[in-house]
C-alpha cells in the first residue's frame, strides 16, 4: 500500500527550519513534527540556499527580464531536449538502413 504525498505549507517548513536550528537536532525536531528527518534536512538545505525566505512577507516580485529570461530558459531547455530526441531517432533509422 503506497502512501499518499503530505504537502507542507511555505510557513511550516520555515518555523521547522528555525525550529531545528534553536535545538540543533534534526531527528529529534523531525520527531515531534512526524516529518522524515530527511525531509528535515532538505528544508534546512533550501533555507541555506535561499530557496525560503526568513519571512513570508518577503515574496520575490520578478522584473520584466528576470521573467523574460526564465521563459527564454525554459523553451532553450525545450528546445535542446527536443534536439537530442530527433539525433537518438536518426541513428536509430541510420542503423535500420544498413
């Protein structure tokens, strides 16, 4: 029996992050929240990098470009991965021809 996926709220990872960080202990802050220590520890990781923000009223607002460049990011991506789709096709017909 599979279990279903829990998602969490941006303002429980965060108070868990800070709430780990006062006690010092991942496993024993991930038990009395009945989260995997694992997940613990990835919160606490994206907390580092900048991926949550210390509060909520911190939301990033993207500019123009910053937005441009994403959308611009997302169809290279696209774009590359469509590309190497067509080469794996064309060596797979290039052998069937010999």
């Amino acid at each position: 029996m599979r279990k279903e996926r829990t998602h969490y709220s941006r303002d429980f990872k965060i108070k868990a992050v800070e709430l780990s960080n006062q006690r010092g202990s991942l496993t024993d802050v991930a038990l009395e929240l009945g989260i995997s220590r694992d997940t613990l520890k990835r919160w606490k990781q994206d907390f580092k990098s900048g991926k949550f923000e210390a509060t909520s009223s911190n939301a990033k607002v993207r500019s123009k470009e910053e937005e441009e460049i994403l959308r611009l990011k997302k169809e290279l991506y696209e774009i590359k991965l469509e590309r190497d789709i067509l080469k794996k096709a064309v060596g797979i017909f290039s052998k069937s021809d010999r």
